[in-house]
C-alpha cells in the first residue's frame, strides 16, 4: 500500500475538489466536481483535437508549442510554486525547483522529439524492398495524477505525450484544483488548441466512465496501490493500454564509504526532501555491519535536528496514519528515536531500528519523515534485504567497490539504481519501476514510446 497518494478529500461528507490547510484540515476554498455533461464536453473537445490538430501539426509545430510551456513554468515558477505550497505544504524553495524541472521536462521534448520520432529503418533477413518503424499517436490519453508533486507528475505525462501527438485529459488530485488550474492555463497560453490539453474535475465515478468511452485510448496513472489496481482492471476490461506509477519502499544501502559525512548528508537528502513525501525516496537504509553505529549515530543526530523549520505532511490524515505505522511497528519490537510527537499535520522527523524483517513496518511504504535503519552483515544479506518488498521502484547503493557497485545493482530488484549519489533524476532518464510499484516507463525515449502506435510500414521494391 501506499499511503501517501491520497485519491480524495472529504469535506461535509461530500467529495469535491478543495484548498485544504495541510496544517489544519481547514478548508481554503472548495471547486465544485464537474458535471457528466462537462466530462463529456472534455473527452469530445480532446478526440475532435485529436482528429484535426494531432494529424495536421508536424513535429517541429509541436516542439514549438512544448517550448512555450517550458517557458511559462520558468516564468510563473514563482505563481505555480505559491500555488502548491497552500495546496500540500511543499516549502516554496522545493516547489519552485518542481516547477522548474518540469520546465526542463518539456523543453527537453521540445528539443529530442525529432530524433525520438524518426523513422526507425529494418535491415532485412531476406527478400528486396524496404521496413521501418514509424511512431504514431494513437488518440486521446487520460491521465490520473497526484498531489505531491502537482507540477512535476504532469509533465512526466504530458510533455512525451503532447510531443508524440496525443492529447490529453487530465484529472488531478482533488486537493490540487488550483495548480491544476494554472496548468490548464498555461498550455492554454503557450498557444495549444482548445481540446489538445482538458483539465476536468472528475469524480471517480466519471472516470471510471471515461476509461471505459470509446474516445480514450489510454490511461496513465500515479498513485496508491490500491487505486492502480481498480484503473488497471477497469482499462483491461476495456483493453486500454495503461502506465502505473504506485508505491515505493525504496532502498539504500551502504556498503563501504570513503565519506561517512558526505554519504550520511546523501541518506538525509534521499529520505527528507518534500518532507519525505515522495515515492521515490529512500526509506529503508540497509548499513553493512561495520559501519553501522557510526552511520546510525551520525544519521540519527542529523535526522533529528531537522524537527527546526519542517514543513507540515499533506494533510493531518496523512501524519495520522503515519503515526499508526510507526506505533504497529514498535508494538512488534522496533525501537524508534524522534524528536518529538505528532502535533496536527506535523510529524517530528524520526529514526526506526530493530525492525523485524518479519514485520509489516519492514516492507510497507512509510510516507513522511521517518527513515527505518537495518543493519546487514554481508553483501548477500543486505540484498535481501533490500529485495524484501513487494514494491521495486528505486534504489541507492554506496561502495567504494565499482565491482561490488556493478554486482548489487545488477542483483536489485526494482526499475532504477543510483550508485554513490542522490538526486541524480533528469528528463532522460526512465522513471518507472517493477513488482508492485507498477509498470511502465515515462521520461527518456522510453517515455514517448509508452502510448505510441509503432507502425511497421513494409514495402517490396523501392
């Protein structure tokens, strides 16, 4: 499960789209969920787009246009940043980051759609003529977002997607409506034709409607576990192609170091940034045993110091059953070390050991400021260890032993491996991972592939 991707807010028992203080559960601001009718009108206005934008615009006018979003977000980074720190309580210098990377997103798509879309020439095993792959659009795209990153996640989407020629509608997080908004308006701004990008405020039931329309040709999905599983099932039975990006308990594992500081301060970066709200974020640190005090103290000390100045979870829910893990996980014999006790939404940032493998602590996501600490006593130990989930999304390895670097990663199982270093994502990079963290692949050229038509076109003689 992962508890941090929440796919509702409640107010008075109804659900609607709302500005929530994550600090206090007040409401800011309610919007109103959409009609059917408005649903409807969303998924026309983007198959009509599809018909007569997507199939009369070259790539080089598509590129265009995603250069225009690239440079909105860079000039409404501030705007867009203000916007998601009230809506989930990002500290503004992370937001403004976010905002910032998803600008390189598209500007990356913008400059690599062309070689990305070339055509991709055959060499034959017999015969005369020619073969080649050609990347197609396929229609239009439902995409299903968070609000952790309500900036970021879209543009994972929508940046290959828009390039390749797809449109999109787009459902965001119901405690995102005003970035959601601003996104809307922003590609409205860049210059795309009405229907190329459609924010709705859609309730569950309406999408579950529109996987299943006819006008949909695919879905991508970030979120719990739970959630992918329904959208999966819901698009099979229509035999919609789908991208999940679920949870994640990711691993970091340190084998030898030639820097404890350094590799320390890397353990804090990888679990603490957006208040460790992140499904890619370290969570489980697996220490080989002769580091392991020196590592477990310096980490502690640094963990607890950051109680000063941290930013609130998403919402008083979250830190809620954030608090209910950590108490079932010292209920079967984990000490933890905290810096205090949760008040409201803001959950003092805290260190797990002990943590029975056998335990449940030891293989669910614990979204939020909490970092669980094993010791391993081999190479082999801390692989299963680190293999001891049912999620594989990312993981972190730190040796001094470019062998021994090379072997663990090679023996992990999840979609992505970072050797001696944190914060290493780029826009060509493949995000995705295996098991139940989902399948599927965005960003990098495997990101435009993801819902393209790889049409063979063979001819006998030139």
């Amino acid at each position: 499960m992962n508890p941090g991707h929440e796919e509702g807010v409640s107010v008075a028992n109804t659900q609607l789209y709302a500005v929530v203080d994550p600090a206090t559960g007040e409401l800011v601001k309610g919007y109103p969920a959409a009609t059917d009718e408005a649903v409807d009108k969303a998924l026309d206005a983007a198959a009509q787009a599809y018909a007569q934008w997507s199939r009369r615009t070259s790539v080089a006018q598509r590129a265009q246009l995603l250069t225009s979003v690239a440079d909105l977000h860079s000039e409404r980074s501030g705007r867009l940043a203000e916007i998601i720190h009230r809506e989930m309580g990002k500290p503004l210098d992370q937001a403004v980051a976010e905002v910032e990377f998803s600008a390189s997103i598209y500007r990356y798509y913008a400059e690599n759609a062309h070689r990305f879309l070339a055509d991709e020439p055959i060499q034959l095993l017999e015969g005369e003529g020619t073969a080649f792959v050609r990347r197609q659009p396929i229609g239009t795209l439902l995409g299903i977002m968070p609000w952790n990153y309500p900036a970021y996640q879209v543009a994972r989407f929508a940046a290959p997607n828009l390039a390749l020629g797809n449109t999109i509608v787009l459902k965001h997080a119901p405690q995102c409506p005003e970035s959601s908004a601003a996104l809307q308006q922003l590609f409205t701004d860049a210059g795309f034709p009405q229907g190329c990008y459609v924010n709705v405020y859609a309730t569950h039931e309406q999408i579950a409607r529109a996987i299943a329309d006819p006008r949909v040709q695919g879905v991508s999905f970030t979120g719990s576990e739970r959630a992918g599983a329904q959208i999966a099932e819901k698009a099979g039975r229509s035999l919609k192609k789908v991208v999940l990006e679920l949870g994640g308990s990711d691993p970091f594992i340190v084998l030898s170091t030639d820097d404890l500081d350094a590799t320390v301060q890397a353990a804090v970066d990888a679990r603490f940034e957006n208040t460790g709200q992140a499904c890619n974020a370290a969570k489980r640190f697996i220490v080989a045993e002769d580091v392991y005090d020196a590592f477990l103290d310096r980490f502690t000390r640094k963990v607890l110091a950051m109680a000063d100045g941290l930013a609130p979870l998403s919402s008083v829910a979250a830190a809620e059953r954030l608090e209910e893990q950590v108490g079932r996980a010292t209920a079967d014999g984990a000490a933890f070390v905290s810096a205090g006790k949760r008040e409201g939404a803001y959950f003092p940032p805290g260190v797990l050991t002990d943590v029975s493998p056998a335990s449940p602590a030891a293989a669910e996501e614990l979204f939020g400021p909490v970092a669980i600490v094993h010791r391993a006593r081999s190479e082999d130990e801390a692989v299963d260890l680190a293999n001891g989930t049912p999620y594989g999304l990312g993981s972190y390895v730190f040796t001094t032993d470019a062998e021994q670097a090379a072997r663990v990663a090679d023996r992990i199982d999840a979609g992505m491996v970072f050797v001696n270093g944190v914060g290493l994502e780029g826009a060509e990079l493949p995000f995705g991972g295996v098991k139940r963290s989902g399948f599927g692949r965005e960003l990098g050229r495997a990101g435009i592939d993801e819902f393209a038509n790889k049409k063979l076109i063979r001819t006998a003689r030139t």
